[in-house]
DNA sequence: TTTATTCACGGAAACGATTGCGAAACAGAC
DNA sequence: GTCTGTTTCGCAATCGTTTCCGTGAATAAA
C-alpha cells in the first residue's frame, strides 16, 4: 500500500484530516490557498486515497464484475477489450470472472458479486445455464446488471444483442441458395435465447424454402473441441447425404472443419460450411471461412456504456435501454465464394 | 451490497458484534453451540462479509491485478485462463487492465495499482516499454510482482518466461534447413528482453549457417494489423530474393500470410514463414502454419500460483523463483511440411 | 475456602476515508 | 457595539470488520 494517508498528510500541513480530504476532493468550503498547499504536498508524497477505505464510507466500489463463459475466444475477447476502454474511461476497474460454460460456477460466481464488491455486472450468460434464480437476486439487491450477446430473458434488465434470428435466418438461406438440402445445425446453447433464435432462423429459412427438417441434424455440442469434432464427425459418417454445416458459434465450426477432414468431405464441393465467428483471420482458412461477424467490441462497448450511465446517474438500468446490433454475413470460399 | 451486516446479526443473536465475527471466522474463543447458532442464521439470512470493510482492516484485498498488452490474442487470453483458474482456487479476485502496447499507459495503470487496491500484479511488458521506474516503485512499495513471457529484466522479481532464444535459433534453423537464405524478422518488441533473445536466436542460427544477416530484412512491426501487413508487403516488393519469413509474433505472421497474398509469392513454394503464435487452428490455415508454439496456459498458471504462494506465505517473491518454459515447433505445410 | 486458570464473550479501538454539524474568525450593516 | 452572514476549518460520527484487551463465571488446584 502506498504508505501515506491523510492523517499524515494533516499533520505535516498541520491541518486536520477533514480539511485536507475536502482540500482534494476540491470542496467549496476550502479557501484556494490551502487547497493548494494540500494539493502540492499530496503530489510530492505521492498520496493516493486507500480505495477501501473510501470503497467502505462511499458503498461504492469504482468496480464492475464481468462475467463470461471463455476468454480464449475472439469474441469475448475483443467485448473485454470494449469493456475494458469504456471502463478506463469512466474511472472504474474490470473484476473478470470465467463460468467455463458452468452452470454451477455462474451462480458462484454471481452470489460472490452481491456482497457489495462490484457497482454492476456485465455478464454473458453460460451455455448449460437454464435456471434464472440467481439473477434474480442480483434485482433484489439491486444491483445493475447488462447482459451482452448472450441474455437472460427471464431477467429484466438491459442487454446488448446482435440480430441472431435474422443472422441464422441468412446463414442458412445462404447455404440453401448454395444448394445445401441437408444442413446440419450446431449449437452449444439450445435453452439460451440467442441458440434459440438462431435455430429459429434455421427452422424458418428451411420452412420458406420447402426444405424439411430433419431434427437429427441438430447438433448440441459440449465442451472440448475433440469431443464436439467427435460428435459432428460420427454424424457425418452416419449420413452421407449431409451437405452443409451451420454453425452457431466459432469453435463448432472449426470443430466442422476438423470433421470434414477426418472423414474426407472437401468444402466447398462436398459440403459447405458457414459460421458464427470474429477470427480475424477467417479468410486465411483453408478455405477460408464464410462467416457471421458480430461487432464485438462494440458490443462490449455499448454493454459497458450502458452500465456506467446508469451507475454515473445513480438510475436502475431498463430493458427499454436494450440494443441489437447487426452483425454481417461474409462470403467466403467455404461456401462456394470467392476466396 | 447484501443488506445484512454483522451488526444485525448480533442483534437477532443477542450477541456482541465481536463474538459473531469470531463465531463466523471459527475462533478457538466461541462455543461451539454458539459457533453453531450463529452460522445457522448468516446462512439464513444470506449473509456475506462486506469485502471492502474486511480489506480495510486486514490491509489485504484478496485481489490482484493483471496487466497484459491485449487481450485479443490466443496467448494472452490463455494465460489469463491460467491465472484465473489459480485465482479462484485460492480464492483472490482478477483485476485486468489493458496497455494496449502503449507504455504511457502502463505506467499510469502501475501507479493506479500502487495504492493497496491489489495483493499482487502479473504483468507482461507493453512492447513499447523501456524505462524500468515505475516497476522500481512497485518493489520499494514491497508490492509482489510476478513478469510472464514479456520480462522486464532490470527489476529483480520472479518471471515466468519460454525458452525464447532457443525457439528464434530452432524457428531459423529450420527456415535455413528447407533451403531459406533471405530470411526476413518481424519483431514487436525489439528492446525487449523476449525480442532481443528471438533476435540473437535468430542471428546465431543464421551465422552457424554461415548466412550473413541482412539489417534490411529485420522489420519493427508497430500498431494496427494493416500497417504491419503493408511493412511486410513493402519489403516483399523491393526485395524479391526474400525466401523466408520468421515472426516473432502471431500477428506478424498473419501479416505476412497477407503480404504474401498481396505479392502473390506462394507459401510455401516461393516464400517459407514461421511464427509465434497460439492458434488453435494454425493447422487449418491456408497453408496451415508452421508456429512456435508457447504453452501459453501453463505460463499463466505458473506465474499465479508463484505469486499466490508468495501471498499466502507472506513471503517476497525472489528471482530465484523464476521458470523457463519450453515452447514447441510444430511443422506445418507453411514451411515445406506436411499438411 | 481461597487462589489460579481456563472458557466464553463484550467493549472499544483500530483500518482510512468522507461528511454532517458546529464553531471560530472576520466582514459588513444597522 | 450588536447582529447577521459568510468563509474556512475542526470535531466527531460513520462505513463494516477485525482484534486487542478486559471481565465475569466456571472450574481446577491448593
């Protein structure tokens, strides 16, 4: 700790601890020449205000908690690096917490939060997470909370999306205007909203193009990319007559990628492949990838905006507050683009 | 916050505030009946110390900070994984903070640090940093500090680092084995300790070799993906003899996929590369790439768990505590190999 | 029965900052 | 000279925990 604190500076200005905290904190009641005097003597000792002491008196942190399933993923990553910026930007710090897809972890993790260490939480929900209870209670303490790409319904606070309904609905049109007929569909979050609305898309962009579905191409994946290139893989040598690959989230379809490799389907001429992604380098794959991008950094951007207007203005956060984000279709060779 | 305190507590119990701490903290100085009661009823009423009053007192936040470059980057985002995934288990918080690569900015978050908000700091070296003072205050400050991969070797701490000259001299070894001569260097941290010693790697693998070095073929990426493809691309087109691409980071690497692509030199007919890098998909790469591969998870959980045992047994932490990991060459088809 | 000793707990002072309130000091107005 | 008002500052409470010390009662030792 930086070993000086009000008290000695008091005693050296010969002042009181109240003058010299007011002389820093600019108060009004503090003529401009001690003021001063305070202010130069503080910057030569390198004075910094113990955070827990004023964290304690003020019953605020300057912290918020974020909360996500990986960090080893461009997504999240680049929404941390949003967060982390605006956060700077306002005078707070970044507490950051991993669920590794864990239900279990989450509601830890989240009960830890609400005994006062963090002003707001900014959370993207778990994979396996189907249970609201626990955000619940973040209401009840009335702790401000947004949720980023993936949300909580069940909770009403803000939170940032992008237009997953749509984007499934142009990632299978897509593949269908490719002439894909028998899409496979993974996803790691079936119950979450935003798996939901993907699939919705997929249903809907099967539906309008009189293509049936066939529920055993829908792939729920797990966690470890070799078990879920294992699970895609065996599906691919049950039926042959698979002839496209929607994935819901990036690390499905690499784990498409390894599978069509495994089992000697070439993409695009066997099989096309589209996914959710923000690798920057998706066109550098062998072949490169066509993609869904979201904006994530302005996701986490906006998520983080929204937090601190609220926390700034000491006013609850609303639903109303809730954004989409578009996020945008990129052609590529894996399904038959230039490329 | 948890609305609940110990006061409240203590008054349900009719008990002294002092006896409930003890009770919660299991004194040797309470019954166990009451010991018993009194925990019965914190759980009840969802109890939680508050965080901030407790770091006051025990002058320990149970926190500790991260500074890292990026965090969009396979290897910083895994080594975070390693220190959270330690942090939990001993029960600390991550604070993380972003330099950006900028040094200004990793002095101001070092300072911000410096005043008892954290136990510890982890920290990777901004790739413009320097001056060592602001890591000299943080030792007479008696903060712990644990250096992973980007070290400062001036400051006299533990650091966690790979076998990097090793890997420059293998890296180059194995361009000049598959027939490289003019061998270009893309580095980010050039004065560095991590640059310097990729670098002598580098040189001395191409002096046993008896190639001679060609200043011209060392490039100083900067900021922004677009500029270092665009340096890259610039030599390729003054210098056609170049025939092999040594990055000493992932994003150089890439840079040169795209600078070769622009160029139209073929890898790896024309052009040979090998660089740093963490992708999980190096090998679906067009062509998958030849990388060093540095055990990016390890070296985070390493680096933890150092400085948490420095925490917990109070004791400092010394440079003798220091580890080399040992990164991997993996050949891929970018280089001549299979794939 | 008296004296130590242990046990179980309460009082109160910390930790370092913020802030409501009161009180000197001084000015101007009457 | 008194009164009111402003400026500038100090006192002390407060945030919620932890912990040093003290104390009454019970038990053991003499």
């Amino acid at each position: 700790m930086s070993s000086v604190n009000l008290k000695q500076l008091a005693q050296a200005l010969d002042l009181s601890v109240s003058t010299v905290s007011r002389a820093l904190n600019d108060s009004y009641e503090i003529s401009a020449a001690t003021k001063e005097k305070v202010q130069l003597l503080a910057t030569q000792l390198g004075y910094q205000p113990n955070p827990y002491a004023s964290s304690l008196r003020r019953q605020q942190s300057k912290t918020v908690g974020v909360i996500i399933p990986e960090v080893a993923n461009n997504f999240f990553s680049l929404a941390i690096n949003g967060i982390e910026e605006v956060a700077r930007q306002n005078g707070y710090h970044v507490l950051i917490y991993l669920t590794h897809e864990n239900f279990a972890q989450e509601q830890t993790i989240v009960q830890h939060l609400a005994n006062g260490r963090v002003d707001g939480i900014l959370i993207s929900v778990s994979g396996e997470t189907q249970d609201a209870a626990h955000f619940a209670k973040l209401r009840e303490l009335n702790l401000p909370t947004v949720f980023f790409d993936r949300v909580c319904e069940q909770t009403d606070t803000a939170s940032i999306t992008t237009d997953d309904y749509d984007s499934g609905y142009r990632a299978t049109h897509h593949l269908l205007e490719r002439g894909c007929r028998r899409i496979m569909h993974l996803t790691l979050a079936q119950h979450l909203s935003i798996g939901q609305k993907r699939m919705q898309g997929y249903l809907d962009a099967l539906r309008d193009a009189d293509v049936a579905f066939d529920p055993a191409l829908l792939v729920r994946g797990g966690h470890g990319s070799d078990h879920n290139t294992a699970l895609v893989q065996q599906l691919l040598e049950q039926d042959p007559s698979i002839d496209g690959i929607f994935a819901a989230v990036e690390s499905l379809a690499i784990a498409g990628y390894r599978a069509c490799q495994a089992t000697g389907r070439r993409i695009p001429a066997d099989i096309k492949i589209i996914g959710f992604s923000n690798l920057e380098m998706a066109d550098l794959l062998n072949p490169s990838l066509t993609t869904i991008r979201q904006p994530a950094y302005a996701i986490g951007r906006e998520a983080a905006t929204i937090l601190f207007q609220g926390l700034m203005k000491n006013r609850p956060i609303l639903t109303s507050q809730s954004q989409e984000l578009k996020s945008e279709l990129v052609v590529r060779a894996s399904t038959g683009g230039l490329g």
